[in-house]
C-alpha cells in the first residue's frame, strides 16, 4: 500500500529533460503556483544549473493545474508586517529574489519558452514576460492587478514595457483588468495561441526547433538581443557589427555557411 503523500512535500518545482529540452514546471497547484520563497529558490538554482548544462539548448517553462502562477504569495508577505520594521527588509530581499531569477531568464544561455494554461497574474504575469518567447492555450488570461488592492505592479511593469508597447503596457497596469490570450498575442505579450491544453505541445516543438541550431549561435544571438536593446541606435548597430564579425569567425558558421553553399545538413560543433 502506497503512503499517502501531503501536497507540500512534492518538490515545488519539477524537472523533465528529453532531446536536449528542459522543461520546468511550477508544482504548487493548490496554491496558484506562487512565486514563494521556495519557488524563487528552486527557478534560482534550476536555471544556475541549466546555464551550465551544455546538454540543454531550450528550456521550457510551464506549471500544474489550472493557474499558471497568481505571483507573489501575498499570505506569505504579509506575514512579516509584524516584523520591527513592517515587513520593509523581508519585502525589499524577496522583490530582489523575484528580480533576480526574472534576470537570471534573460542572462540565460539558452531561450526560455512559457506554456502558459489558465491565469498568470502579477509577478506571474512578469514572469511569461521574462521568458523570450510564449505560448499560450486559448483559455489563458493575463492581468496585473495590484492596482486593485492598492499594490501598483512596479515590478512586473519592467518586464511589460520591454515587450509591450507603451499604452498597452500602461492599459494592463492602469485597469488592472484580465486580458485573454488573443488579445495578450495582438499586444505581443505572447507569440502565439494554441488550442486549450496544447501549450506545453506547441512550446515543446518550438523548443525543439531551437535546440537543432548550433548552441553556441542561439547563445549569442540572445546575449546580443537584449545587450543592443538597451543602446542607442549607433551604438547598437556598432555592437551587433562586431559580435556579427566574431559570429562569422565561429566554427559553426563557417560551417553552416559551407553546408548551405553545398547544399547539405550542417554538422554542428556548438562552438
């Protein structure tokens, strides 16, 4: 007879690697997946380990039940108001871990894809914009609500006004209202939507599709995406010219470029 095992004692986050994909699950259904203590640390040391992984070339990032994730655990914060200081230094260290591992999703080798089914709200929400592309099931819903309980979503607002467009970053924060799937895909808040619980499908193939590219070209094209977003424009087209110069000296691309030139399949070095 199989012991009865306590929801809390499954591990808050799941791993499952297949064809040089790792797919990363939020495993606290019960609770809308929040990004707890435990949650933040567990993301943390996951994406420490797949940024060393040279197995890995694609990460996808999905979670159990019907909620993506509800964000921070509100329960869990406000816990600490009886703390000397209100809360101040616990609420200052756990919004700089969150910060943190939304960093770590960009600073990462390799491309993250979200799976997004059911609701991603608030650092939830920050969290699918963190990641570099995103899928999401035709039932799924966005929104950052703080503003309803006098909580403005600062920090998921750096992670919208980098993939949104001014007034539809400011539309979601201001009415703090739920934006379903299509919409969140015309606001380039999602690349596309697939049919209800095929998500995870669709983000597996597009990961798959990553992970046959050289690794080490994936790598530098991301590095360099977001390193020339933050320049001005001669300075970024000064820096992407001469990463581009180094990309053509790789093995990979002059391997690449042989095989399209001879009409082949390239053979990857991933260096």
């Amino acid at each position: 007879m199989n012991a009865h095992i306590r929801p809390e004692a499954a591990p808050v986050l799941l791993r499952e690697d297949a064809g040089n994909v790792a797919t990363l699950t939020l495993n606290r259904p019960q609770a809308r997946n929040p990004l707890s203590e435990a949650m933040l640390a567990a993301l943390a040391e996951s994406f420490t380990a797949i940024a060393a992984d040279r197995t890995v070339r694609a990460v996808v990032l999905a979670a159990a039940g019907p909620v993506f994730s509800a964000g921070h655990d509100l329960k869990e914060m406000s816990a600490r108001r009886a703390d000397p200081d209100r809360g101040r230094a616990y609420f200052a260290d756990i919004l700089g871990r969150c910060s943190r591992v939304m960093q770590q999703i960009t600073a990462l080798p390799q491309p993250v894809i979200a799976a997004v089914e059911g609701t991603a709200t608030a650092a939830g929400c920050q969290l699918v914009a963190s990641c570099d592309l995103a899928v999401a099931g035709e039932g799924a819903r966005f929104s950052t609500p703080g503003v309803h309980i006098g909580l403005f979503c600062s920090t998921p607002m750096v992670a919208l006004s980098r993939n949104l467009s001014a007034k539809h970053a400011m539309e979601m924060l201001l009415l703090g209202e739920m934006v379903p799937a299509q919409e969140a895909a015309r606001m380039g808040l999602v690349n596309r939507v697939a049919p209800a619980g095929e998500a995870l499908a669709q983000a597996r193939a597009l990961a798959a599709v990553i992970a046959s590219k050289s690794a080490a070209t994936v790598k530098t094209g991301k590095r360099t995406f977001y390193e020339q977003r933050e320049m001005g424009l001669k300075a970024a087209y000064d820096h992407a010219s001469a990463v581009m110069v180094e990309n053509m000296l790789a093995r990979d691309a002059e391997e690449g470029i042989g095989a399209f030139i001879e009409k082949r399949a390239p053979a990857w070095r991933h260096e």
